[in-house]
C-alpha cells in the first residue's frame, strides 16, 4: 500500500472519509492535503506532515505510516492501553461486544421513534 493509500485509509478511519477534517485536524488546508493523495503529490509529503499525523492520531503505528509496515495500530499509545498483545486482543474482543450493545440500543430507540410518529 502507497504512502497516500494509508492517508486515505487514516481519513476513512478517523474523519468518515472527510478529507477536509482530517486535513484541519493536523494543521493542514484541504487543497494542500488532498494534493498529496495521488502517486505523484505524496512524493511532496514532508515530514513534519507525518508527525502531526502521529501526534494527532497517537494510536496510528509509525512504522505503518511511515513505511506500510507492520499493524496499522498500536496499543502502546492508546489511553489505559493493554501491555501485552492478549491484553490488546482481550480490549478489543471488549469494545466489540460494547459496539454491539451499542448497536441494539440504537435499533430499539430507532423502533420506539418510528412507533411514535406513526401515532
């Protein structure tokens, strides 16, 4: 994967594909970032532009950003982050099942407010 490819997978991931707001939330102008998301513009990223993406977006692997190396993640950096991988791993399996708890409630809510307009 190309070094652009990985921004535009960070900008998916973090910002719902909003180019615009991943681009303020590292100091960048949208026409700036989106410049370097072409084979040809990411030759122009600089790094400090890397390293306001690892210092907004601690979570993000460095190797990864840097050299598509390696997990796109790391826990290392995460608040309250697991040590080991099983704790990672065990986190994760976590946040699942509260997504999916998440998910329920939300479809019930959503049932409730469509029974009330059709009242």
């Amino acid at each position: 994967m190309e070094l652009y490819e990985r921004l535009i997978k960070l900008t998916e991931i973090f910002t719902d594909n909003s180019q615009a707001k991943f681009a303020r939330s590292i100091g960048l102008f949208q026409q700036t970032f989106h410049g370097y998301l072409n084979p040809d513009g990411q030759q122009k990223i600089r790094k400090v532009v890397l390293d306001a993406i690892l210092t907004t977006y601690p979570e993000v692997n460095r190797d990864w950003l840097y050299f598509g190396e390696g997990a796109m993640f790391t826990c290392n950096n995460v608040p309250e982050a697991p040590t080991s991988p099983h704790d990672c791993q065990r986190r994760i399996t976590e946040l699942e099942a509260e997504l999916k708890e998440e998910r329920a409630l939300n479809r019930r809510l959503t049932e409730r407010l469509l029974e009330m307009g059709k009242n």
